[in-house]
C-alpha cells in the first residue's frame, strides 16, 4: 500500500473520534469561536472542487484516459461532484450562518489526497479490458445510482423546508425522512460503497470508510439537535439505518 492511500485509511479512525468529541461548528451546529469564516455558498464549492478537479486532471492526462475501464467510472465521479461543487451551493438559501475556513482547508487537503488515490485506482483499472463487462461494475454502478438519487431527494426535501428569506428549522417529512433522521447522508454513505464495489480498488475502500466515518457522528449530533429543539420529534425515527439505528 503508497503512503498516499495509507495516509488517507489512518485519517478514519481520527476523524470518527474527533466529530464523536466535537460536532463540527456549520449548519445548524452553527457555533463561534472556530476562527475566520466564509459565507456557506463560497465555502461548499471551494472545499468540493478540489475532488472535482484533481482526479479529472490527473485521468485525463494519462494513457488511460482511452480506456472506458477509467473515463466511464470517472463520469460517475464527475457527476456527483458536479452536483456538489456548483448546483447544491447554487440551490442553498442564502444565510447569515458561515464556515469555518480551518473545516474548508482541511475539506481542500482531503479531496486532494482522495482525489489522487482514486485517480491512481482508474489509471490502473485502465490496463483491465474487463472491468466494465465485471459484475461488481454493474453493482456497484447501480448502488451509486441509488444512494445518489436518495441523497438528492433527501437535500430537495431539507431545501423545500424554508421559504425564500426564512431562517428557521422544520422537521423534514416524506421519502425516507419517515424512517431516519439523515437520509441524506444515508445516501452518500450508499453512494460511496458502490463506487468502492463498482472500482474494486482499495482507494474507493478507503474513501468509503472515511464517508462513513465521518457521516455516522454528523447524522448522530443531527438526530440529538432534532430531539432537543422539537418536543414532537417522532420518537420512532432512528438515527441513519431504518429500524435499526
């Protein structure tokens, strides 16, 4: 295993204890006293397209950008990441809330160490014929699909929450909101773990852990923030799997 990728599998377990100590100061965590602060629009498309542009540049640039074992998986990338570099900024309402430029620089290091191991793992799947006829590509393709749609509709739902020029919290209802309390992340969670089963590369392993591991503490201080501002909070909602937890 490169120091790259290994770098990247030792920062989950760090980062799974830290937001379990510490839910990170954004969205309706909003707290001060973490530092400079940049309006949230700003923030969330300059910390995603690192992960946008790093693995597209470096795919591209080499011989196995011929090859549809790589550039067919990066579409997949590129088309998540497009959503959420430019249209999920676009759709934000705007608000006085910001964000912490130390949770934007460490976002920038982050999809730059990701983005370079998974360009790694597409180049090598380059020299693979086979990969895109395999039946973990079609698996894993249709898992991303579906977590991708249900981490869409879920964000769809949280926006359509507020008017225009409102500034207050809801309780999110429909699709899978029913059930959980983050279908949202849910979503990248399954999203994330196609892509590792659509690449079969220990880079898409690694990014799928991390996802989780720095999901599942978000999705929990979620569900404590939900139950303390509103008496009325189903009490039957779990936390992130339906029926489970």
């Amino acid at each position: 295993m490169n120091l790259p990728l290994l770098v990247q599998f030792l920062l989950c377990p760090l980062v799974l204890v830290s937001l379990l100590w510490v839910t990170a100061p954004y969205g309706r965590h909003y707290r001060s006293g973490w530092g400079p602060r940049l309006p949230n629009r700003a923030a969330w498309a300059l910390m995603e397209l690192p992960a946008l542009l790093v693995i597209s540049v470096l795919v591209l640039l080499s011989p196995a950008r011929d090859q549809p074992q790589a550039w067919v998986p990066l579409c997949f990338w590129v088309f998540h990441y497009t959503y959420r570099t430019f249209v999920f900024p676009a759709l934000m309402q705007p608000s006085e809330k910001t964000f912490p430029v130390l949770l934007v620089v460490f976002a920038i290091a982050f999809n730059s160490l990701n983005g370079y191991n998974n360009a790694a793992a597409l180049i090598e799947a380059g020299d693979n014929p086979d990969s895109l006829l395999s039946t973990h590509f079609l698996i894993g393709a249709a898992i991303f699909l579906a977590g991708f749609a249900l981490h869409f509709q879920a964000d769809r739902t949280i926006r359509q929450l507020r008017k225009p020029g409102e500034s207050v919290y809801r309780i999110p209802n429909g699709g899978l909101f029913r059930w959980v309390s983050s279908p949202n992340y849910l979503g990248e969670i399954i999203e994330w773990t196609g892509w590792a089963v659509m690449t079969w590369s220990s880079a898409g392993v690694a990014f799928a852990l991390f996802t989780l591991c720095n999901l599942v503490p978000r999705a929990i201080s979620n569900d404590r923030w939900y139950r303390e501002q509103f008496a009325d909070y189903p009490a039957e909602r779990r936390i992130l799997v339906p029926g489970i937890f």
